[in-house]
C-alpha cells in the first residue's frame, strides 16, 4: 500500500524524478547562492533548503549525515556547514531563501524566477518609529523661528 508517500508537489514527474530534481537544485543553490528556476520548483525545494541550512546551525554529526543525504555531495555539505559554523545565519531564525520573480518564459509562458540564498543579516523591527518622526518634527521648526525674532528685535531698536 502507499499511504503516505503524496509529499509535496509532483512537479509533472514520478517520484524518483522528482528526487532526483530537487535533489539536483538543492545542491546547486548551495553551491552557487543562486539559481534560475520555475516558480513551482523553487518553491518545492525552499523547505528542504531550508532544512539543510538548520541542521548546519546545529554543526552535530546526525545532522551532517542527514544533510549528505539531502544534498548528496559531502564537500558542499562541508562548506554550508563551515559557513553556518562562521556564523553566516546565526541571527536569522528561517526564511534562508529569497524568490524574485522574472517574468513568464518566452516558449510555454511559464514563470520564471531567481532563487537566492538570504546573507544580509536581520535588521530589527523599530516599534517607536512613529514616535520618534514626531519629536524630530518640532526641533526643526524651532531654530526656523529664532532668527525671526532677533530680526523683530533689530528692528525695534532702529
């Protein structure tokens, strides 16, 4: 019986292929930090990136092992997991991967996209922004209002 085998999108293929095939750009976003792809496969393979690059945060040997199989090239398993080790993703907590879409593909109009891996660091959300715009605003104006007066004094005495 095959109860439980559906996992994630087909992709068109059988399911070795479609091993196969995210197997094959998993491996190359890795290694090159960006690839062109579809809109479907980039985003049937952005969960196993994912998942790749947390078990590099963790650095144990279980996690080597299951990235091996994930990947399935033990150098570049090596490089993510110095990269993640060097602190590379240590601030982020997910969203690895970032998708931008291109357009349709001239042929068969289907959508194309660059799928990148994510190294900026976090920024922090400010949540007194608005706050401090409003206290800004008033210190402007004040000196604005100051050379205004000395003028009205000038005058007073001539």
């Amino acid at each position: 019986m095959r109860h439980q085998k559906k996992r994630g999108m087909k992709l068109g293929t059988d399911a070795s292929h479609t091993k196969a095939m995210k197997k094959s750009l998993v491996s190359a976003l890795l290694a090159n930090d960006r690839i062109k792809t579809l809109e479907q496969r980039a985003k049937a393979i952005r969960p196993d990136v994912d998942k790749v690059i947390t078990w590099a945060k963790r650095g144990d040997i279980h996690s080597r092992r299951l990235a091996i199989a994930k990947v399935g090239d033990k150098q570049l398993v090596g490089e993510i997991f110095d990269k993640a080790a060097q602190g590379m993703w240590a601030d982020r907590n997910g969203g690895y991967t970032r998708i931008m879409k291109l357009g349709n593909r001239k042929g068969d109009n289907a959508p194309v996209v660059i799928m990148e891996l994510v190294t900026e660091p976090v920024q922090p959300k400010k949540a007194n922004a608005s706050v401090t715009k409003v206290e800004e605003a008033p210190k402007q104006e004040a000196p604005a209002e100051e050379p205004a007066a000395e003028a009205t004094e000038q005058a007073d005495a001539e």
